[in-house]
C-alpha cells in the first residue's frame, strides 16, 4: 500500500514524528520518509556519541515490559500509559495480562496516528481502552470520565510516562509535570519513568540532536542530568537498583555503584507511594 493511501486525516507524513521515528527504531513498519530520514539522522548522531539510538530504544521497550511484569506479578492489576506511542510487540496490556488475566490498561496519547492504530489493535480487548490526552495536563487524564470509568483510581494502579517527558523542553514544566502525577498516586500506587540522559555529550551534539526533534512535530527534545531525573521520583520508593541506565533496570537488582553514567542515554525507575 502506497504511503499516501494509509495517512489518517489531519497528518502530515512530510513532518516527522516522534512516534513514528521510535516506531522505525524499533523496526517497525509504521512510519513514513520523513520519520525515517529524521530517525537516521539520529542514528549517525548516536554513532558520534558511542551509542546506537535503535538498541537504546530496544532496552528501553524491554524496561517498559520488565517493569510492567514486576508489577503485575505483585499485584497492580491498573495501568495508566501516558504517551503510550505506536503499538509494537509486547504492549503493556499483553505484559500485564500474562500475569494478571483481568488487568485494566488505559493507553494515552494525543497523536492522532497512534490514536488510530491503537483503537484498531484493541477492538476486541475489552479490559483495554485508548483515550486522546495531553501529557502536559495530567489532571485532565487522570480526571477523563472515560479513565475513571475504566479504572477504579481508589485501587493500586500504575502510572506509565515511558520515554516521553523529554519532550517537554522546558525543565520547570517537565519537572511540574512529574510533581502532580506523583501527588495524584495514593499509597500502594506507582510511578515508572524513563527519560533521555545527557550523559558526557558535547554542546555540538545536544544541539544537533535538538535541532532534528525540533523539526519533528514534538517541537523539541531534552536531555537532562541525573539529579534532574531523579528528581522525578522525589517522596516515592524507588524499587530495584534506583534511576540507572534503561539497559541495568532489573526489578532484583540492588542500588549500588558501577552504572555507567557517562555515556548519554536513557535513564529509568520505577516508584512506589
């Protein structure tokens, strides 16, 4: 099928989004050119830096789905995936429900192209719901008739912000962000959050890889330092080794020294109130 003919109304394939460039990281279909040429552009960015934007894509796709394992084998049977992106294998609810037969996932986005495909994908997952929200309003989402109707929020659940708060450029509105989504968890409920690290990156490099996201329909991208994203988790548990690499998050492992924090990627952990 030509690519012109699969484009939902009110998307422009010549702007690349985000989405669909993690999509093409992870070897998906679901992207156009323009997501494609902007993806690579990253991929020889990461190349300069010592990384690879695809495997750290790939391990942070594996973080979401060991976290969300974790805690369903613990028993949280509610997840709340804000910016839940393009569906790919093992989504959060087909993790969750291996676990957990009955467990209720509401998926976040406002990209209308994911929006599609996911109303697509779970037409038939009755314990499974897609609603638009903006990641920037997380009391909208939280306060949606449609997400209350699904989970019960006076029950444990999980909020999910996977790889999307880096693209709030601003660091005080980002950090505002984080902040009202851990004062809306009540006790026994948990934050999993993962977030690009600036790591040992030159001025050069930061300003290329902002330059291409700023092109993308995001409108920019930030990376941040660990005190930055650990703030994120400020009053909550963390579980397993703490904020590390996305690669060395186990939920048995134990905090300590030799994460390599030097190398720029993506961070992640997960909270408990």
């Amino acid at each position: 099928m030509a690519e012109a003919d699969r484009v939902p109304d009110g998307v422009n394939p010549s702007v690349p989004n985000v989405a669909r460039m993690y999509d093409y990281y992870l070897g998906g279909r679901d992207n156009f050119a323009s997501d494609r040429a902007a993806a690579e552009q990253m991929i020889e960015l990461g190349r300069r830096m010592g990384n690879d934007a695809r495997q750290i894509a790939k391990h942070n796709r594996a973080f979401l789905g060991r976290a969300v394992r974790m805690l369903a084998e613990a028993g949280v049977r509610q997840f709340v995936d804000i910016g839940a992106g393009l569906p790919t294998q093992d989504n959060v609810h087909q993790v969750a429900q291996r676990h957990v037969p009955d467990s209720r996932v509401v998926y976040v986005d406002h990209d209308p192209v994911v929006l599609v495909h996911a109303r697509a994908l779970l037409a038939r997952e009755p314990n499974v719901l897609a609603v638009e929200g903006d990641l920037r309003d997380p009391d909208a989402i939280l306060d949606d008739p449609q997400v209350i109707g699904h989970i019960n929020p006076s029950e444990p659940y999980a909020v999910l912000m996977v790889a999307v708060l880096h693209f709030i450029p601003d660091d005080a509105e980002a950090a505002a962000i984080a902040a009202r989504v851990r004062e809306r968890l009540r006790p026994g409920c948990y934050l999993v959050l993962s977030h690009l690290y600036e790591g040992d990156v030159t001025e050069d490099d930061a300003r290329a890889g902002q330059q291409v996201y700023s092109g993308t329909a995001s409108g920019g991208l930030a990376r941040r330092g660990y005190a930055d994203i650990a703030a994120y988790f400020g009053g909550l548990e963390l579980l397993g080794p703490g904020v590390v690499p996305v690669a060395d998050w186990q939920a048995d492992a134990s905090p300590g020294e030799g994460y390599d924090l030097v190398k720029p990627g993506i961070l992640a952990g997960v909270g408990r109130v």
